[in-house]
C-alpha cells in the first residue's frame, strides 16, 4: 500500500463508503474523507475542493488519483495525474 512507503506527501483518501472510510482511518499517514454518495458523478470536483480547503493545493497542482471503477466483479484500478482546476 502507498502509505506503508511513508511519502512525504500526504496520503488523501476519498471514499464514498463509511466501512472503508473506518479502515483507512486505521492507517498510519492516511487522512480519509467520506464523499456525498448522491453525487458519485463528480467525485473529483467533492476531492479537489476538500484539498483546497484544506490548503494541501491549489489551481494548477497536480495530484496523483488512484481510483477504482467499474461495476459489480469487473473493477479496475486507474491511476492518472490530475491537474487540480
């Protein structure tokens, strides 16, 4: 797992379900967030703006999104740099 690698960055984790959200929470350097589960749409727009209020970025930084989409036993992960907007 990325955090066991202790980055100097902080590790942020954006989910929209409130087991997981429990489990991250256990993990040393992870800071959780559980999303609106009624907008899973825009789940980035919900992270970009948690990251800002929080001062951990702004327009123009870019981030590192480790996702998984897909549905029901067809999951994937993603990995893609964003460029926060």
């Amino acid at each position: 797992m990325l955090a066991s690698d202790r980055p100097s960055a902080p590790v942020i984790a954006f989910t929209f379900d409130m087991k997981t959200y429990r489990m991250l929470n256990l993990i040393w350097g992870v800071y959780p967030y559980l999303l609106n589960s009624e907008h899973k749409d825009n789940y980035m727009q919900q992270g970009e703006k948690i990251i800002k209020d929080l001062n951990l970025g702004k327009r123009g930084d870019h981030t590192i999104v480790i996702s998984r989409v897909g549905k029901i036993d067809l999951y994937a992960n993603k990995i893609e740099i964003h460029r926060l907007s």
